[in-house]
C-alpha cells in the first residue's frame, strides 16, 4: 500500500471550523522507534487516528543471501536476524538444518543449546522490559535491566567469544564446549538474578505512575492475538496460553519444569512483567539443565563440513524471546539451499500496532509499540 | 538612576549566577544521575569531572547555530531569551538575608509568581517558530502545563501570604515562625510538584520528553541557544529551591548569622538534589494525568492549605 504522506484528512470540528490532522513522521532515526522502524501517525490533536507502521529500513535481504552460502555459512546471518537474540535465530535454523540432513544432535549439545537460549530470553526480556521502561521516561530502570543484560552477555563472551553475534548453534551441535567453570559462573547468575529482578519489580512496575502509564494501554484480546498471529509474551499477556516449550515440546523441554507465565488483560503492563517474570522461570531451567547436563560429545560425530541434504523441504520452529521463530527450508540436494524463509514473531507483533494504537494519545503510542518488543533485524531481514 | 544601576548589577549578578549554577547543576545532575544508576558519571575532565561541563560549554558556544530553512527565524532567535530572562528575573526577589533581597518590593511574591510564568510564551514561540511537528508537539504541550500548574503553586504561596499579611517575599521571610513548618506540609509539597511541573521537569518533562518528541520544543536548537534553554533549566531548578527554602522554611530556619546562612543553602541544595532525584527515579507522566494531577488532586490540596492557613491566621 503506498504511504501518501501529505495526505491529510481533514476533520470536522463541533463549531464547524475546519480541522486537519496532524501527520507525525516518528522515525526511521527516532529515540523509541527500538532501531529503525518508522510509524506514519496521524493526529487528531493529541489522539492517534492512525499509524501505518512502515519497514524495510533494515532490509539486507539475508533470505536471498542465504541461498548463495552453503548451509554451514548462512548460520552467521542468522545471528543478524533478531540482533537482540541471536541464539534464537541459530537454534530454529539449525533445527530446520538437522531435520533436512537427518543430523542427530548429542545430548549435551542439546543442554548447553537450551542454557544459552535461556539466558538469551534473560538478556532479550532485559531489552524489552528495559527500552519499554525508557519508552516512559523511566530511564533508571533501563539501565538497571541492562545490568543484567551485561552479565549475560559476558557468560556469552566467556563461552563463544562474542557479545552480540554468537553464532554458536551449528548445525549438529554448537560451535564449542563449555570452558571449565562456566556452568559455576552460569549457576552464580541465577542465584543472583531473581534480587536484581524483585528491585526492578519494585521500582518500575509497582510505581504509580508507571502503572498510570501502562494499564490499560494497547489492550490485545486474546481472540485477535489468535487470530493476528501474535505469539510469545504479547500472546500471553492477553492470557493465551501458547509456548512451543510446553505445547510442542522439542530439544529437550519435556524433562524441564516450568510454568507458563500467562497474563490477563493484554495490555502494555501486562506484556511488559510477562516478560520480566519469564525470566525467573528461565533461572530455574538453567538450573535444571546444568544438573541434568552429563560430559560428552558436543557435537555430532562424523558431520562433514559441506552438509548436502537430500532434495526436499524442512520447517522447524522454536519458542524465541518474542513468540514462534519458524525458518523454512528448501533444499533441490546441492550444498547450498534453495530456499530459505524465516517466519518472524516480531512481524506478527508489529502488525498488531495500527489496531493497538488508534485512540490512545501519540505518548501511548510508543509504549505500545515498545511493549511489543519489535527487533527489527528480524522483521525487515 | 541609582535604582537602574542597581537593576543592571542585580540582572548581571543573576545572570552570573545562573549560568554558576547551572555549570555546577549540570555537574551534579550527571553525577546523581551516575550514581543513582550505578556509573560513575564524569570523571575525567578535572577534578571528579568538575570541568566537564566547562568543556561542554566551550563546545556549546563553538558549535554552528543552526537555524532550520523553514523557521520563523526572528522569533526562532529570540525565544530562548524569552525563556531565559523572566527566569533570570525571578532571583531580583529572593530574601537572601533576613530584611534583605536585591529588590525589596511590596510586591514581590506576586513578581516571584508571574515573571517567570512570561516564560511559557517563549516555550510557545520556539515550539511554533521551528516548524517541526515535534517542536509544535512539545510546545503546545509545555503551554497547557505550565499555565495548569501556576494555580496550586500560587495558591500555596498565597497561604503564606496569609500567614505572613503581606505579599512582600522579605515580609515572609521574615515573619517566619517554626510552626509554620508542620502547618505548611502540605503545601510545600504542592509546591515542590507544581514546581518540577512548571520547569518541565521529570517526571513533567512531557514538553520535551524525548522518547516521545525527541527533544520537544527545543528539538531544532542547536550550540548557544540550545545553551540557554539548558541555563533557563537549571537557572529554574535555583530560583524554584531558593524560594522554596525562603519562603517555606523562613531562609534558614529562622536561625542567627552565619548558621542561618548555611542553613539556606543547605535546605536550597537539598530541594534541588530532590529535583533531580525524582527525575531519575520516575517514568514520566501522560499529558491528561499530568492535568488530572494539577485540576483534581493539587488544587483542592492547595485549597485546604489555604484554608488552614486562613483559619490560623483569623484564630491568632
């Protein structure tokens, strides 16, 4: 649909006067646009009549190059999908790899895949929690949950070498194995975690007038959650219980416990303590995991570096910070893949924002659009 | 004449001390706020970074002053004064001193309450003279606000009025008495809200709020007057912790010399430490609650003191 930004409608006032909307170009360069997203956004006054998310700012095209890179390569431009979770994005692609190539994965490897990718929803709810908080002007508390971001980023710096792009699920196992007294480092997070969290708990969402600005912002109802698509924390705040860990279990999930964190109204607060919640719940998997995790292989025996699948297609889901990471495969039985396609959760979140913003004021507008936790990396691709 | 020197040297003194102030706020803030969020804040320029904004300032004053193609560009020019000078006015009034202040009018809480509310015009100005839907935004907003929050921040000065009889600011100065304190409770807390509220700051900074309005009103400035929308900020934060030490806590609490002195200046610190303490602890506020606040919970509060202190006032 073409944008037609001088349009403007013009809108009847009581007295007869005439009224024209006011069309507000929030981004692509914006403080709370969470990257470079851009929001068209009429106003009437004050009140959002209408915002046409507009995308594609950050569009290089990684489903194309993936089809010139043999399989082994395209992990790397996985970690560039959702730049805030990149374990994610390596792990739903190398499970549609693994289910093409018939690779089996070591029992290990499946241990530390679920580790990371557990820390990695700690350091991705951080982002969200805490750029939505900044979103209101609760700068403190962004800050505070990058904290924990930082300590998860450096156990990932300890274990692979790298901060943001990891790329250390491939294909058959991970890139390598724990070093000696990470898995101590790991468990000394956990124990300290659930304090910082209780804190911003405390001092963000028990807060009067963080309260004042979310509740009731951007309510979601759990029918149009189903039916938009919308998945992870932004369906569960809306009280769908829906998480690929539970309702279709893979990896090894089935002999973790954990609770669903489901929420009730579906509004901006409610998807953002979700997320703060799901973190205590991640803890305790990691926890669980790294006593149940024996040594071993970490990766497959005998995997030769150029995997050429036999010709066929493979799609494998798994559940990332944001909802329901899909990637789809295609393979004709040459070393590089004829088609890749990623299914993004952020996506079907975004889309959710022209029906969640109209009639709030342009202030809510960009709680609700932090709420929905957009990556863009992962939406334009 | 004299009285025109006098002005000169006041309006100079009070200029000096704002952008004093404000070299010293900005330092402070940063390092509030550093620690508040545990960094250490400035540190290298000088001595614990006290030059840092210093070298800010030399910077400031370098930088290109950018004037958008599309602005109204005489008013564009002339708003950050507009915001600067009634704020910069307001310090001619402060009882520094038992019987003392640069200008002792008969007037002079009435000065203290309607010269720097001039100021909203020049937060109009800049936000309409920048044609920027942001700036617009932020200015329209920085209008309703702070003209909303004159009401409860003078009715709690008028309470003091009554108690005093009289609206001289050195006249409440001086009739300060120590029962004051606990009567006056709850307007100095109004008046510490509707205060944070008419400088725009957190958790009022919705003019300028910049996850919403990027840098609101001010979103197209650049270098000096930039600079001075800054200096206006902090020459606020001053003026709004001088008066609130003056007149609600009698300077220094009543107290002789030089102990009534440092009194002041350490209730005046504390009621600017407080101010950005609050900043860096609070989200910000949507413009309707930001009204609900003044019309429905501030006002009537500010009513009742008014009451009390009219009663006291009749009963004594």
């Amino acid at each position: 649909m073409p944008l037609e930004i001088e349009s403007r409608t013009s809108i009847e006032s009581e007295e007869g006067l005439p009224v024209e909307e006011l069309v507000v170009n929030v981004g692509p360069s914006h403080p709370s646009t969470h990257g470079v997203g851009r929001v068209v956004v009429h106003l009437d006054g004050e009140i959002v009549v209408r915002a046409d998310p507009v995308i594609g700012y950050l569009h290089r095209g990684i489903e194309k190059m993936a089809e010139n890179r043999t399989y082994l390569q395209v992990v790397p431009l996985t970690d560039r999908l959702d730049y805030v979770g990149s374990m994610y994005a390596n792990w739903a692609y190398c499970r549609a790899v693994e289910r093409l190539a018939d690779i089996r994965v070591p029992e290990r490897a499946e241990y530390l895949r679920v580790i990371v990718c557990e820390l990695q929803r700690i350091a991705s709810h951080m982002m969200g929690v805490g750029a939505s908080a900044a979103d209101t002007g609760a700068f403190t508390m962004f800050i505070y949950a990058f904290d924990v971001r930082e300590r998860v980023i450096e156990l990932f710096e300890t274990l692979c070498g790298a901060r943001l792009t990891y790329n250390y699920v491939r294909p058959g196992g991970v890139s390598q194995d724990a070093p000696e007294g990470w898995t101590d480092d790991v468990l000394a997070f956990c124990a300290a975690m659930p304090e910082q969290l209780s804190e911003m708990d405390t001092l963000f969402f028990g807060n009067t007038i963080a309260r004042g600005r979310l509740k009731g912002i951007g309510v979601l109802s759990a029918e149009d959650a189903v039916s938009w698509g919308a998945s992870g924390p932004t369906a569960r705040a809306s009280g769908v219980n829906w998480d690929l860990r539970k309702h279709d279990p893979y990896s090894v999930y089935p002999r973790m416990e954990f609770d669903v964190v489901v929420g009730e109204r579906g509004d901006a607060y409610d998807r953002g303590r979700v997320k703060l919640l799901e973190c205590y719940e991640s803890a305790s998997i990691i926890v669980q995991a790294i006593s149940q995790m024996t040594r071993g292989a970490y990766k497959a025996d005998g995997l030769q570096r150029l995997i050429t699948p036999p010709a066929g297609d493979a799609y494998d889901h798994i559940e990332s910070a944001r909802g329901s990471l899909g990637v789809y495969l295609v393979s004709d039985g040459s070393p590089r893949p004829y088609r890749m396609k990623v299914r993004s959760p952020a996506f079907c979140n975004l889309s959710l924002l022209p029906m969640l913003a109209v009639g709030h004021t342009l202030s809510d507008l960009v709680v609700i659009l932090g709420s929905l936790d957009p990556v863009f990396g992962e939406i334009d691709r | 004449m004299s009285g025109f020197v006098w002005g000169l040297v006041v309006g100079l003194a009070s200029g000096l001390v704002i952008a004093v102030a404000a070299l010293i706020g900005v330092w402070a803030e940063r390092k509030i706020a550093a620690r508040i969020q545990m960094r250490y804040g400035p540190q290298e320029a000088g001595p614990a970074g006290l030059l840092q904004t210093l070298a800010d300032t030399i910077k400031l004053v370098l930088k290109e002053d950018i004037t958008p193609t599309q602005a109204d560009v005489r008013v564009f020019r002339v708003a950050p004064f507009l915001v600067f000078v009634p704020i910069a006015a307001s310090l001619a009034v402060v009882p520094f001193a038992a019987g003392w202040a640069p200008f002792n009018i008969a007037s002079g809480a009435l000065f203290f309450l309607a010269v720097p509310s001039l100021s909203v015009v020049g937060v109009l100005l800049a936000g309409w003279s920048s044609r920027n839907t942001y700036a617009s935004i932020g200015g329209v907003r920085g209008a309703a606000q702070m003209v909303s929050y004159e009401l409860p921040r003078t009715l709690t000065v008028l309470s003091l009025c009554v108690l005093a009889g009289t609206v001289s600011t050195v006249g409440i100065h001086d009739a300060f008495r120590w029962w004051w304190l606990p009567l006056n409770i709850v307007g100095f807390l109004v008046y510490f809200i509707s205060s944070l509220a008419e400088l725009n700051r957190g958790p009022f900074d919705l003019p300028e709020a910049e996850s919403e309005l990027v840098a609101g009103y001010f979103a197209d400035y650049s270098g000096i007057r930039w600079a001075i929308f800054m200096m206006a900020e902090y020459g606020g934060i001053v003026a709004a912790s001088l008066f609130g030490a003056a007149l609600f806590f009698g300077g220094g609490l009543g107290l002789p010399g030089v102990f009534g002195a440092l009194a002041f200046m350490a209730i005046a610190g504390f009621i600017a430490i407080a101010m950005i303490w609050v900043k860096w602890t609070f989200p910000r506020m949507r413009s309707d609650q930001l009204m609900n606040l003044a019309w429905k919970v501030l006002t009537p509060m500010a009513l009742v003191q008014l009451l009390i202190a009219g009663v006291v006032a009749a009963w004594l």
